[in-house]
C-alpha cells in the first residue's frame, strides 16, 4: 500500500503527481461521456513563487507548497481530485462542474490563500496568490489533452494578464481581486 502510495502520490505535498493527475483526467473524460455529464479541468500557478525561493530559501519554499496543498484540500470538495502538475503549478478535477462552478471554486480558492498567509520559519507570514486557468469538458474540449492544453493557455493568459486573475477559455471573461 505504502510503494501504490509512492508512485500515485507527490513526495512533498501528497497529493496526486503529474502522471496519476493526467490518468485521472484520461479516467473523467471517458466517464462523462459515457453518462453525459460535465466537469472542469483547472491548471493554478502559484504567482512568483521564484521570489520566495530567492528571498527565504527552498526549505521555505517547499513550506508555501505544502500550505498551498492543505489550503486547496480544505476548500475544494471531497469529489475534487487535486494533483501537483509539476514546480508551483497545480491541477484540478472538478467532476460533475460546469465552467461557472468551477469559477465560484477557484475565486474561493484565491480567497482562502489571500485570507491564509503560509507561514514559515519563526512565524514569518508570506503572502500566496495564484493565477488559475480554466477549461471544461465539452464545451471547450472532448479530449484530456486538449483540455489540459486549453487550461495552460487560459493560466497563461491570467499570468501576463496582471497575475492574482483567473482565466477561462473562449467567451467567459477574467475575473481579478
């Protein structure tokens, strides 16, 4: 159980990795469409996380990641399946949500980072944000892969938008702080 965990599972902050998080995007595209229903994909990179690695140091920086992870655990629903895509950057399967939901989640999500400082060290608070591409199952795509590549796009777009933003694909507009 503890070796299925290892190769699922992120060394440092537990949740899924990259690899089990694009199976189970793989997983919730074939079981909406085999029962009609809709789910949102979201990609979230946490804004300037270079500079907390600069100014307080990597130990430091992997406490940020792990208080991003319980932030993002504590806020999203149960079904949520949550993974760390790779570095600061996060990704979420939102099941049986449309793009508006997945909307009302990740303003909720930037508003409990904004509203929860990490704290590191001797107490020292630093201040999260993060940038959040969304894209959903069908309206925007029917495939794992172009959902992932739409959601990286719409993150990219929030990121040289102004960051502290979340982006989704095609008509919906950005939402800020």
């Amino acid at each position: 159980r503890r070796l299925r965990e290892m190769v699922h599972r992120d060394g440092l902050t537990g949740l899924l990795n990259h690899a089990t998080l694009m199976a189970e995007l793989e997983h919730a595209v074939e079981f909406a469409r085999r029962h009609g229903e809709t789910f949102a994909f979201m990609m979230i990179d946490v804004d300037h996380f270079k500079r907390v690695n600069d100014r307080y140091g990597h130990l430091a920086g992997d406490q940020v990641l792990l208080h991003v992870a319980r932030v993002f655990q504590t806020t999203a629903r149960a079904s949520d399946m949550i993974g760390r895509y790779g570095g600061e950057e996060f990704g979420m399967i939102l099941r049986r949500t449309d793009r508006t939901g997945a909307g009302i989640l990740g303003e909720k999500l930037r508003t409990a980072l904004r509203e929860q400082p990490a704290v590191v060290g001797a107490g020292e608070q630093i201040p999260v944000k993060v940038c959040i591409g969304i894209a959903a199952y069908p309206e925007d795509a029917t495939t794992a892969s172009d959902l992932a590549l739409l959601a990286d796009g719409a993150l990219y777009r929030a990121k040289a938008g102004g960051r502290d933003r979340m982006e989704f694909t095609r008509e919906m507009r950005a939402r800020t702080a």
